[in-house]
C-alpha cells in the first residue's frame, strides 16, 4: 500500500510539473493579435452557429497562443488571465485581438465571447455590435474585456 501511494505521489508531482511548464510556455508565447483578428474575421459565418467559443479559441491559436483546451465561451473568464490577457476597462479604447466574455444569464447558459478585429466584435459571426442579445442588456450581466501585451 506504501508503494502504491508513492506512485501515485510520484505521479502527481510530474504532472504538475508538466502542467506548470506547459503554463509557463502558454504564457510567454508571442501574440500576434492581427493575425487572430484576421482569422477570426475570415472564417466567420453569415450568422451564428452557436459556437463562439471554438470559433474564438481556433483565431486565438493563429494568434500563436497554442490553446488547446476547450470550454463554454464564460469559461475563459479563467483561462485568459493564465494566458497572460489582463483586464481592461469596458470604455478604453478597443485594440485588435481584444476579447470580450459574457458570463451566462437568462436562457443564455454557455455565455459569449468575441475577438475585436479592429471595426468589428467577431465571434462564430460578425456582429453588429458588442451586444449579441437582448439577455445581455438585463441588469446584472457581467462581462469583462480582456487584453494580451507581448512582454
């Protein structure tokens, strides 16, 4: 049973070493916030698929950050921050490669999210504006801006 547990312990100890360096490559990758914007942009649908967050999570890959875990768009309220993206106010003035993420509400349960291409929020589609829905006007919806400076 001992040596059953130090397996195990042992096994641990490497993933989280793994995992800890893998963090570290993520977060020290080089941006490029026009080439995730123009992929974005080009791969757009006509109109929503329901899949902003693949949608967004393939434009951030052509950007150079190797994203390769998934996750409902509200996810990424946890995942950006890791990636080295930083919160920025809702009236700076926008960047390209800026990423906006709805937290759910109403019958909205997976959230939103959208990539700026510098005139326009992209997600699964092109949209008109920020807002995508009229549950995301309602008192009480979060949403944060997220931003990635190359150090």
């Amino acid at each position: 049973m001992k040596r059953l547990v130090k397996v195990i312990t042992m096994l641990l100890a490497g993933v989280l070493i793994i995992s800890a360096g893998s963090l570290l490559y993520l977060r020290h990758c080089n941006w490029r916030p026009e080439e995730a914007a123009y992929c974005a942009t080009e791969h757009a649908e006509k109109r929503s698929v329901g899949m902003c967050a693949l949608y967004v999570r393939r434009a951030i890959i052509a950007g150079g950050v190797p994203l390769h875990i998934g996750g409902n768009a509200w996810t990424y309220k946890y995942t950006l921050p890791l990636l080295n993206f930083h919160k920025v106010g809702k009236k700076s003035e926008r960047k390209v490669g800026d990423i906006v993420v709805f937290q759910p509400i109403g019958g909205r349960k997976f959230g939103h999210i959208a990539i700026w291409n510098g005139t326009q929020w992209v997600s699964d589609f092109k949209q008109r504006g920020i807002i995508v829905h009229s549950d995301y006007l309602k008192e009480g919806c979060e949403y944060a801006i997220y931003r990635r400076n190359n150090d």
